[in-house]
C-alpha cells in the first residue's frame, strides 16, 4: 500500500473527490425541473463526467504501475496546491472567474516549478481571459464576474 501513496496518486483522488462533490451539487431540487439540456449545470456535468471518468482510469494504470511509484517528497506543495484549488472554487463566486482564475494560475505554477515572472503573467491573463471570451462572448454561457465590474 506504500507503494501507491505517491504524490500523482494524491493528486488523482484528490481531483475524483473534488470532482465528486461538484457533481453531487448538480443534482439538487431547483435543477431537476428544467430539461436536460437547458439545465445551467449540463456542462458542467458533462465535464465533471469526463474527469471523474479521466481519473478512474489514472487511478487503475497508476495501481496497475504500483512498485513503480516514487514516494511522496513535496507533501507541502501538494498541500497548498489542494489549499489553492478549494480557495479558487469558493472564490470564483465572491470575486468572479476571472480573478479568481489567474490568482489559482499564478499560485498554481510557482508550485509547480515555473519561477519566470513574464510567463506567470502571461499564462495567469491568457488562458482564464481566453475562458471568459469563450464562455461570455461565443458559447453565451456567462461566467461569474466580480462584484465592483461585469467586464471580469
């Protein structure tokens, strides 16, 4: 048993249970009654289908890999990278997707090595301000914004 408590095991649970617990929040009373495909929470179930479904898989080859697995050394990182995903999820709501998307970024890549302060900035802008022009703008699906704007 050990031998599976490596820090990409961690991080696979870690993301099933998450995934889990927001695809638990889809089945509530107020969104039964609106059809399938109307529901707000259809994407979203479709995604966390596909990660619940992503991580059953890495969980099997990682098993099936087990004297392999190298033990965990950055539980700190591990962590405040969990830490850092329940903040982003609780933040999305109260400051908006946007800021709270490239705070999660940018604290995301500093644990996972990346030091160069220009490619911080420009993944924590491009990649959450790419979401919101593709969410608000094309797909029609708005994200939530912050409370003192509604471009972000």
């Amino acid at each position: 048993m050990t031998a599976l408590v490596s820090e990409r095991f961690l991080t696979i649970v870690a993301v099933l249970i998450a995934a889990a617990a927001l695809m638990s929040t889809t089945f509530t009373a107020e969104y039964q009654a609106l059809g399938a495909a109307q529901s707000p929470v259809f994407f979203p179930r479709l995604i966390l289908g596909v990660m619940i479904g992503l991580c059953a898989i890495a969980i099997v080859q990682d098993i099936r890999a087990a004297p392999r697995a190298a033990p965990v050394e950055h539980w700190i990182a591990l962590v405040v990278f969990v830490v850092a995903a329940l903040i982003f999820a609780n933040a999305i709501t109260r400051i908006g997707f946007m800021l709270s998307a490239a705070a999660f970024s940018v604290v995301s890549l500093w644990i996972f090595g990346i030091r160069r302060p220009l490619a911080i900035g420009a993944f924590a802008l491009a990649v959450p301000g790419g979401i919101v022009l593709l969410f608000n703008h094309v797909l029609a699906l708005p994200l939530p914004t912050a409370p003192f704007t509604h471009l972000f």
